[in-house]
C-alpha cells in the first residue's frame, strides 16, 4: 500500500469512467469539521477507494478510511486516542429524488458540481463514526483512581492558619 498524498479534488464521474483506485492519505487540517470536534490527531488520514459502476448501473465509490484522533474522555475530560475507522459505500446521483430510490447498503453522494473535495467526501463519513461518549480504558483514565477523596483529605488536613494565631496569642 503506497502513502502517498491523494488529490485534494477529484472528478468522481471521470474516475468511475475510468475505473480509478485510490490508496493514500489525506490531510486532516483539510476537514474542518472533523477538526472542530476533536482534540487534534494523526496528521494523516489514511483512505482506499475505488471507483467504478456497477451491474445495476450505479456509479458507485467503494472503500474505507481510517483517522486517529484524540477526544476527551467523559470522565476525567483529559485526552483519549480514538481509531476510527469508515466503511464507504457511496453512489453518485444528481438529485434528492434519485438518492432516495438507492439500495440500502449505500449512501448517496449528490453531486452538484465537479470537481469535489476528497476530504470533506471523506469527513462526512468519519464524523458518522466518532463516537457519542468518548472514554479512557478502566486502566487508563486518570477518573479511576478515586483522586477526588486523596485531594480532599489534603485540603483538608492543611494547618489553619487561624489556629497559628490563638496559638501565639495564648503566649
Ligand atoms: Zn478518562
């Protein structure tokens, strides 16, 4: 598998034409969306795609995707490392009307106008798998260690600094 840099637009009607596959990676800083949910991640999504029609005439963008990003845990709201990993399985159509009438097992791209963004093609499918409530392992999150009792018999424990002073009084 090669790692090259994929294109940033692509001509998805040309490449079905063509029978087009894609292996490679994308920048992340170029899926705006995605990047504004995360705490940042890998640099670089890695993305297989092929493009092709189908028996049924379906012009059809198979393959997957996978990021790493970093989300912060629900429980102790430190940084959690999340693989995500998208199947894709799209069909190009030109309208609303046409992408209800799909088979199940795909998604419609509707395509208004050539070329498109690979990334935000790409991003619409990873934001469909971050998950709801991100979380560390049991091992990992720092909310497991039952830190809040420790800091608090701390707080507690500190001298008063009222207690000094009727002790120098008393003197
Ligand atoms: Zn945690």
């Amino acid at each position: 598998m090669s790692y090259e840099q994929l294109p940033k637009k692509i001509d998805p009607i040309k490449f079905v034409t063509l029978e087009t596959s894609l292996s490679g990676t994308i920048n992340l800083e170029d899926m705006t969306r995605l990047s504004a949910c995360i705490e940042g991640g890998d640099p670089l999504v890695s993305a297989d795609l092929k493009f092709y029609r189908s028996r049924q005439g379906f012009r059809i963008i198979e393959g997957s995707c996978r990021a790493q990003v970093n989300l912060l845990c629900q429980r102790c709201l430190e940084p959690t490392a999340v693989p995500l990993e998208a199947k894709i399985a799209l069909v190009i159509v030109s309208d609303d009307e046409r992408a209800k009438k799909l088979p199940k097992q795909y998604d419609a791209l509707i395509l208004q106008e050539t070329p498109i963004s690979l990334a935000e093609m790409v991003e619409e499918e990873l934001l469909l798998c971050l998950p709801s409530v991100p979380r560390h392992s049991d091992e990992q999150c720092n909310a497991s260690m039952s830190d809040y009792e420790d800091s608090e018999a701390v707080e507690v424990t500190k001298p008063n600094p009222f207690d000094v002073l009727s002790t120098l009084k008393k003197e």
